[in-house]
C-alpha cells in the first residue's frame, strides 16, 4: 500500500508556479497536484505532513527574493529543499476580448507588478496598480469584470480564462526566470548534491564575523552562489544570512559545517540537492539526518 | 534670493513616512514638504531637481529592505544619501467607527500586511489581505467603504480619516521600526560621517570575491552594519551588493574605496551621513565631490 505523493503549489491554476509544478511532475512520480491560497499554505501543509511535496518561489531574476519562502524556511517550519527548478517567466498583458474601453487598473502579484514597473509607467501612466494572491488570481478579477481592466500574467492564465493577450511581453528586462525550491519533510538522497543551502545568525556586533565565515568557503575553494541578508525581526540592524553553495554541507563537506558552527549561534541547514530534475535519482529515496 | 526648500515624501497624509518627514522638518530647516504617490515619484522628483530632498524608507526590522528604493539609488537616479531617521512603527487595526459588520477584506501597504501575516491568520483567517499603495490610502479607502473592511496604518491615520482603533497593536513582533533615508542630489558635509553606504558589483563567478571584499573592510576594523544582495536584473545568480558601513569613504577612509574599486567592476557610493538628525550640521552646506 502506498500513499499517492501530492505536490502543493501556489494557485490558482494558470500561475507560474502551476507551470513549474506540472514540468517536475512529469520527471517524477508525483501522482497528483494542489493548488494552495499562499506560500505559508503551501508550507505548512508540508510541514504538517498534510502533502508530501510543496513548490515554492524562492528568487526571481529581477526583483530577488521572496522573502516569505526564506523566512518561513529558517523559522517557522521544518524542511529540507529536495531540488530546485528554473522557468522562464514571460509576463502578458492580458484584458476582456474586445474590450474597448481605457484601462484604468492593472491588477498582478506584487513581484510581477514590480517586473513590469517601467513598461507600466511608461504604457499606463494613469492607471492604478493593484497587488493581487497570484498572477492568475489577478486574471480570474479580469475575466469577472465589465472591462476596462488589465492583468500582468502566463499564456497559460490567459488561455485557462480566456482572456486577451494585448502585450505577449511586458518584462522590463530580457531573460526573466524565477527559481522554485521542491521542498518535502526528509532529505532527498542525491547521489551528488552539487548546492546546499543553508541559513545562519551571528553574534551581534562582532566586526569582521561575516568575513571569517566566508574565509571557511574560501579556504575550501567552495564557490559561494548567493549570500542574502533578512532581519531577525527582532532588533533593526540584526540579520540572520542564507548562503547557497556549490557543496555536500552534510556529507563530504561536512567539516565545513562544523566549523560554521563554532562561528555562529545559530546554523540551519535547509538543504542539500541536486540542480537539475530528479528522474535519475529518483529511486534513491531518502538519506538519514 | 533662495528657493524654498521641498521634502517629498510617500503620501497621502497619514503614513509613516509622513511621519517621519515631520520629525527630519522640526530639526532641519525644511519649508513645505510635499506629498507623493509613491517611492519611485519620490526619487525622480528629486533626481529631476523638481524638490530639493525626499525622504524614503529603506529596511523595516521585520520585512527588511525596501527593494525599490535599493534598487533606483543602484540604477536609476543619481543621489546621496544625506542622513537617516529611525522611527518607531505602530500598526492599528482601524475601522468604520461603529462598524458591527464582520471584516471581510484587510486593506494595507504590503510591508505592513506582512509585518502583521500571524495577526492576521490569527484573528482574521477568513478575511483576504489586500494590498495598496500606502498605509493611508487603506484608511482612506475604509472611510469611503460602507463597512466590512478594515485597514492596517498608523494612529495618525486613524485620526486624519476619522476611523476607530480596533487594535492599537497589530505587529507580529515587538520593537517593529523602519529607517528612512534622505537623499538629495549634492553630498552634505558632516563634520564626521559616521556612515557610509555603497554598492558594488564584481566580475561573474569569482569565487571568494566577496571574501576577498569583506577583508578590506576587516583589515582597517571598520564595522559593516549591514549587507544586502539584489539581483543586477540582467541574469538569475548574478548580484549587486548593498553594504552599509561604520567609516567614511569619502573622507578619511577613502583608501579602502580605492582598493574596492580595484577588485570590483563597479562600484557606487550612496552616501556618507550622521545617524542623528542634522540640527548642528545643517550650516555646514554641501562638500565637493
């Protein structure tokens, strides 16, 4: 007997992150999708065992983080990033089929609204933005309106709400991706991990503290691929950092790690994974923590 | 004969930037200030020469950094950073006065609904949060409904719009505060900057640059209080760096600059300022580049 694997990402269908969803689907034995409200829905599902696999936005190449994933992540679940999957984001303008009249709103999720500032501004001067749940969310508000409307989102939207492409590329910069971390409740066995991830806090105020944690990559030649900074929430100026790097951190590299650890107060790994899909390793199952 | 000086700030009357530009006016000698409508208009109003300095928040002690005005001091205008300003933030819950209808959407300013997400999920699980562009226009937009919403903003804003305080305290965490920053288009001189902030971009893929970057800094015991990547928007993984630091680096400490310009393939710097109100200083004027 076993239990069918579901994979919960942000909904509803037609959003980006439904696109990412059904690609890894079909490179892994995912038996069925869900469409969650919000990323924190998508998470702690996943953390209350409710699903096996959640999908989740972590960075965009324009506007960066998203910052609830990688909050959530160091402090309010526990999980392990079991792959990561990058798709091309291409941003439409979409309105009512026919529709003649002056677009006064322009509704999208704040990260595509922000994608697309310049081509706003610079197209609708005088139309007010407004932030929605989702890409498609904002399609849905269209579709049920009387027109004079306009959502940033997918074809895919488009064409799950039969709405009009005005603009097929509204980015205002080439070569938009978003980046998606696969997250379940273990620790996916790769039989390589080329990149863990990994979040830490420091003792406050120590000059030079960031430094010596860098020189424990440095020392090893291990190519840091992003370093970002978040507040602990506590006290303006006191920042917990995730580091992403092309290491085993809990397997061959793991001496790193113990180093990292009699630096800082606080290390959380969040995981060790492969960058490409999972089909070939898939049969591994899980490591031991 | 002299211009009267503007201090533009995020509108409408009622936010905490408003706020905040009441304090910086009492200590320094500002003649009007100048509502806009949004961070952007702000800075290009500035960068234009059309008001004389504008005030912009940077980073909350809760949702971090504000990534558009990071991002347009990096790439789209040309200012400096003139001084800073903490300032204590209260979220209320506000309503209709007399509103017995149950709250069926939470209007606010995107940092504040994510300051509050817990309170919310708490106390409003069935409510949907929607975004806008300012704390105020969400209290503006509660006094012009006919109840049934409520807005997150500020105490000022409960009386400006003549709402009720539902909750006197809606963050997630206490201690919530955000710094602004105001900019203008010429370097003011201090008698001592006690900070400078920068951003930097390095060559693609060196790995231990930014070690390398970080022990310029340690060499000489300056204190970075803060660092922060944005993407460059150009290609996912590639980053400019945000450091904020204890020195001078147009002043006494501007051999660090030069030998950051060395390792870096740019970099930028945003400004050297007191951390206090600017009241002593303010006869001291501009210095030269």
């Amino acid at each position: 007997m076993s239990i069918p694997l579901v994979l919960g990402y942000l909904g509803p269908p037609g959003t980006f992150s439904e696109q990412a969803a059904r690609e890894f689907q079909s490179s892994y034995a995912i038996d069925a999708l869900k469409a969650l409200p919000s990323i924190p829905h998508v998470l702690l599902e996943v953390d209350k065992q409710e699903i096996g696999l959640g999908l989740v936005p972590v960075e965009n190449s324009i506007e960066g983080t998203v910052n609830v994933t990688l909050d959530m992540l160091a402090n309010e679940v526990n999980l392990f990033i079991q792959g990561e999957l990058v798709l091309d984001i291409r941003h439409c303008l979409l309105t009512l089929e026919g529709d003649k009249k002056k677009i006064r709103f322009i509704y999208s999720h704040p990260q595509a609204l922000a994608q697309c500032r310049r081509f706003l501004l610079d197209n609708f001067p005088n139309a007010s933005c407004i932030p929605t749940e989702s890409t498609a969310q904002a399609a849905l508000l269209v579709k049920q309106s009387a027109g004079g409307l306009a959502a940033l989102g997918s074809l895919v939207a488009a064409q799950e709400y039969g709405l009009a492409v005005r603009n097929s590329d509204a980015s205002d910069f080439p070569g938009n991706k978003t980046r998606f971390l696969i997250v379940g409740k273990k620790s996916f066995s790769y039989k390589k991990p080329e990149k863990s991830s990994l979040c830490l806090a420091v003792n406050e105020n120590i000059p030079g503290v960031l430094h010596q944690i860098l020189g424990e990559f440095a020392k090893e030649q291990i190519d840091l691929t992003k370093i970002e900074s978040r507040p602990t929430k506590k006290e303006l100026g006191n920042y917990l950092f995730f580091l992403d790097c092309r290491a085993d951190l809990l397997g061959e590299d793991k001496n790193v790690l113990e180093r990292l650890k009699k630096i800082c107060r606080f290390v959380k790994v969040l995981g060790c994974y492969g960058t490409g899909l999972l089909k070939e390793e898939a049969e591994l199952g899980y490591r031991e923590k």
